[in-house]
C-alpha cells in the first residue's frame, strides 16, 4: 500500500492567516506543470511497485488547474503507477474557483472525495481571514458537489475567530451538521510566523486572537460532533463512520508514500525526503531532467538518481544554494519519536503491543514507563496496550509527546 500526494503551489490571492507554501500568482503553471510531469515519471520506482491507495491533490489551490490539466496528470500517475480501482483521490478546492461544471467534470475524471476549504457560512469571518468567497457561494458549492455526484465530502472550518462569538460559532456547525456531510476538519486559527494577519494584530489593525475563544469552540466542537455521531479521529478531523480520510491516515500509519511538486514530503519506511520550497528551483531541476529523458530513447532513471536533480550553484554569491530533494535516514530513535507523535493524534493512539514487535522491548518498556506519571496525572490515558488521549488531553498533545520522546 502507498500513497501519492501532489501539490499545487498557486492560488489566487493571499489568505491573512496563511503559512503554506504558494504563490498567489499562476504565472509560472505552465512551467511548473512540464516539471511535476518529468518528476511523477522520473521517480516512478520510489514507491517499488506498491499499489496506490490514495492520491491526494493538495495546495495552494489545486481547484485552480483546469479539468484537462488534472486529466493529464492523473493519466501519467495511472500510467506509471499501479493505481488500485478503488483509490481515494482527493481533490483541495477552494469554493472561488468552483462551479457545477467544474465539479461535474472532476467527478468524469475519477477524483472521488472532495476537500472544500469553506472555513466559516459568516461574512464577518470570512473578511477576517480574507478569503475570496462569501457566506453564499460556500453553500452553493455544497450543492454544487452534491448534485455533481459526489457523496465524499470533507469541508474545513476555523474556530477560535475574534469575529465570532459562541453563538456563530454553533452555527457554523449546524450548518456543516444540516448538510450531512461524511467528513470536518477543524483548526484553530494560529498565528504564523510570516502570515499578513500576524503583522496586522502586530499593528493593531485587526483584533488579536484569544486562546479562551479556541478553547470554547473546541469543547462546543467536540460535543456536538459526538452528539451528532462523529467520530473524533484525529485532533482536528470529524468523521461519520469508516469516513476517515484514508490519505491522511495513511501518514499516521508509516504507510510510504510519495510527494511531487515544491515544498512535497516523501517517505519510503525508512527515509524522510522534502522537495525545496521554490517553484522556480524545482522547475529548474526537473526541467532539466526532463530534457534529459527526451535526449534518450531509453532513459535509465535509475542511473539519473535524486542527486541529479541538484541545480549546479550559480554566478550568484548571494544565492543561498540548497539542494531541490533534501533526505534524512531515519534512525530507530527517530522511527520511535515520529510513531509516537503521529499516533497520539489519533484516536488510535500508541500501541504498545505493535511497538514490542516491530521496535523492540527497549521502546515499549520507555514508553510504558514514561507514560505512568503521564497517566496519574490525567493527562494520558491506556486501555489494555493502548495509550491515548482523550477529547480534553488532546489540545495539551505537545506537552505530553514530549515527555514520551526519546531522551
Ligand atoms: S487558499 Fe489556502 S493555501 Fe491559498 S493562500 Fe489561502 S490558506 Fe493559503
């Protein structure tokens, strides 16, 4: 089993709250499509033959690629790739860039689970954040989907607005609620480093975000997903049953799985690699090897490995050079950190038993024996071999992670 992750890096406008990596421009698709072409042919044996379960186009703005564009890819990914019949794809969209036509061909193309970033049904909230839709429109693309076929849908909303009340806040989800939907994710809002709405709150002109506010629409949000028969899966995503995003889940899992397009992650069972986060140096690299190929009637992309892909320095003394695929060999230590971060998530938490087996006695027996104080102080619990935590201890995970990772 594995998985393929995209990344689309453009949108059409900068969100406020915003610390991914896109560019609010599309100058530079057309470049940068002819490099994520060379590179999902290029590295076609990362994966070593492992059937795909799940493809997931995410962003910046997927939704921004043209039917036709997206028809391409998915056919060199099927072309090059075992693609199981019944892969979850997934498809980011932002609601500006949706219309019934545009739904209804994602749908022809095979891409059955939809990630619609709405973030809030109000107007004060959405000016906010600055996004391009309206209270309207987010509905509309609801029904939008709905009548195009799709029965996958996640949306995502964001808490812990100073624009909104409890009250608003209530709404929201019984909106989300009322249109039945399989799937929620729901993040707090947080400030990043580089994000406009940082600086904005910096000089006062829009008002801070108050951690009490997050706290409240977090107990609200977990009450009312459960009365409502969702499941709490992992710390910001709601599920009906067996509804779970397989991709993400995937992740937590160690499944390997693959990333193509700038700032993409990528990880085989045993190594880390991350693609630079520059459009411009990731269409340099894979450009070149993508004339490379064409140079070739038989290209042997194993003889034109990862380092190839390293851009030469230039001329350019300021130039901070930095390789376009970075990898880390993760060692055993490593393995234990990142499985018991990613498992304390999730509602299927640390599995001390799996752990015995397939890290060794020396991690199970630490982790267990860290995790007593943890436990009698309520803020970890264990079920049989399980480790956990509940809907209350999972905002405080951090604190707790760190006190289970390896010394
Ligand atoms: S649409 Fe998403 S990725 Fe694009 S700027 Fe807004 S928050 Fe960032």
């Amino acid at each position: 089993m594995a998985g393929i992750y995209i990344h689309i890096p453009f949108c059409n406008s900068k969100c406020a709250y915003c610390g991914f990596y896109s560019l609010p421009s599309l100058k530079l698709k057309e470049r940068f499509l002819e490099a994520l072409k060379a590179e999902i042919v290029t590295r076609k044996d990362y994966l070593q033959g492992d059937a795909v379960n799940t493809i997931y186009f995410g962003g910046g703005t997927p939704s921004l690629l043209s039917l036709k564009e997206i028809g391409e890819l998915l056919h060199l990914i099927n072309a090059h790739y075992p693609v199981a019949s019944n892969a979850e794809i997934t498809l980011e969209a932002n609601p500006d860039t949706l219309s019934l036509e545009y739904l209804e061909g994602l749908h022809q193309l095979g891409v059955n689970r939809l990630s619609i970033g709405i973030q809030s049904f109000f107007d004060n909230d959405l000016k906010y954040l600055s996004r391009r839709h309206d209270s309207h429109h987010a509905q509309q693309c609801l029904d939008w989907a709905k009548l195009a076929g799709f029965e996958n849908i996640s949306i995502d909303l964001i808490y812990g607005l100073p624009s909104s009340k409890a009250e608003q806040w209530n709404k929201n989800l019984d909106i989300f609620f009322a249109y039945s939907l399989p799937h929620l994710s729901a993040y707090a809002l947080t400030l990043e480093p580089n994000a406009i709405l940082t600086k904005q709150i910096e000089l006062g002109k829009v008002p801070p975000i108050n951690e009490d506010d997050a706290l409240r629409d977090y107990e609200i949000l977990c009450q009312r997903a459960a009365e409502n028969g969702y499941l709490h899966y992992e710390i910001s995503n709601f599920c009906k049953s067996g509804m779970h995003s397989k991709h993400n889940a995937s992740y937590w899992f160690g499944t390997p799985y693959i990333g193509f397009g700038p700032s993409a992650h990528s990880f085989d069972g045993g190594s880390r690699q991350w693609n630079v986060s520059s459009v411009e140096r990731y269409c340099e690299a894979f450009s070149a090897a993508s004339r490379h190929c064409e140079e070739r009637s038989n290209p042997d992309t194993e003889a034109y490995g990862l380092d190839c892909f390293v851009v030469p320095p230039r001329n350019d003394a300021k130039r901070v050079q930095e390789p376009v695929i970075e990898k880390e060999q993760l060692s055993p230590e490593q393995h234990y950190d990142e499985y018991v971060m990613l498992r304390l998530r999730t509602h299927w938490g640390i599995d001390l038993k799996w752990m015995k087996r397939e890290m060794g006695e020396r991690f199970s027996a630490y982790c267990e024996q860290h995790a007593q104080p943890l436990i009698a102080e309520g803020r970890l619990s264990q079920t049989r071999e399980f480790l956990y935590l509940t809907d209350e201890q999972m905002l405080f995970t951090d604190g707790v992670t760190e006190e289970l990772f390896w010394e």
